[in-house]
C-alpha cells in the first residue's frame, strides 16, 4: 500500500509539471504570432484551398445559372396587375393582382428553398479540416478567430455572392435570348434591384453559417 501510494504521489507530481509546463508554454505562444501574421497567412492557405477544388465552385455556379434560366422561363413576364386593370389604366407599374402575388410568392420560396439547402456545402469544409485545426490551434499557431475569419470571408464571396449575383441577373428582369425569353419583369429599377440582390445574399450568409456553426 506505502508503495502503490508514493507511485500515485509520483505520478500526480509528474501531472503537475506537465501541466504548468504546458500552462507556460500557452501563455508564451498567446502573443506569437499576432492576429496580423495569422491572417496574412491564413488568408491566402483558404484561397489556396479554394483554388484546388475549383469543382466546388463551379458547380454552385452552373446549378445556378441553370435554375436560374429554368426560373426565369417558367416565371417569365409575370402579369403585374389584372386584366382588367391594365385595359383602364394602360400601366405597367399598377399593383399586381392575386394570381401576380402568388406566382411571385413561389418563385421566391423556391429560390429561398434552393440558396438554404445549397449553403450545407459549407458544412464539409470545416468537416474534413477539423483534425488539423485541432492540432495547429492547440500548438499555439493561430487562433479560433484567425482560422474562422478567411474561411468565412472567402466562403461567403466566393460560394454565396456570385451565385446570388447570376441568378438575380437572370430571374429579376426580362431577357431576350433569341430562341426563348427569360425573367420575372420585376420593378425596373436599379435600387429594387439592389435589394433583392441584398435580401438573397444576406439569407445564404446567415444558412451557411447556421451550417458552420452546427458543423
């Protein structure tokens, strides 16, 4: 028993130096390198990664450039008002009816539906590198917050943006392909426009880092 407790002694002693050591080892890597340093160099190995998987965002780009032609065929110069309406006043810009409500109702669920699901890609990235954050963060390289920054940046510019871009260029207003017509006809103006662009960019960013945060 004297013996089996100086071994557990030992071993606590032991527990205790390893500890502190590594306590002061955390407190001295705390101020190396500084948040300037982990950004300049973990911006670049983020574009880095986006460049070797160029699949990924071409993919986001050709699925919406597609639903975005498939949408603004089968949503294409909505009525905005009624019949009626439009033989009295000969307007354009009078207030849609019912049947323009719910036409504009659906398409905008459905491209909501389809940016929400399509911000789940954002859940591998930070899957298939978790091991390795693991283990540089708990060597002292970087921080939390230097490794979320670039990632999330990047992510958002490269994965959430551009595809809202074409595909508000293709579903907003009328195009006239030729062969076939695309577009909503929606309110030809440049602020109306704006904040469609805004209003979908801003819920792709907040369901991908929904997606992040769960990952």
């Amino acid at each position: 028993l004297l013996g089996s407790s100086e071994g557990a002694e030992e071993g606590v002693d032991h527990w205790h130096e390893q500890v502190s050591s590594l306590t002061e080892l955390a407190s001295f890597r705390r101020f190396l390198p500084s948040v300037g340093t982990q950004l300049g160099v973990l911006f670049p190995r983020a574009a880095l990664w986006f460049t070797r998987n160029p699949a990924l965002v071409m993919a986001h780009l050709l699925i919406t450039v597609a639903l975005g032609l498939l949408l603004g065929m089968l949503y294409h110069n909505l009525d905005n008002c009624s019949k009626q309406a439009s033989q009295e006043t000969h307007h354009e810009d009078c207030m849609p009816d019912l049947d323009g409500v719910w036409n504009r109702a659906g398409c905008f669920f459905f491209i909501l539906s389809f940016l929400g699901l399509g911000a789940m890609s954002a859940v591998d990235g930070f899957h298939t590198e978790r091991l390795m954050f693991a283990r540089e963060k708990g060597g002292g390289v970087y921080g939390t917050l230097a490794y979320l920054l670039p990632k999330l940046l990047l992510d958002f510019v490269l994965l959430r943006v551009l595809p809202v871009a074409l595909l508000a260029v293709l579903v907003y207003p009328k195009w006239n392909l030729g062969l076939f017509s695309v577009g909503m006809g929606l309110r030809a103006q440049w602020g109306a426009f704006g904040w469609f662009t805004v209003c979908l960019a801003l819920f792709t960013g907040c369901a991908s880092t929904m997606a992040i945060t769960v990952s």
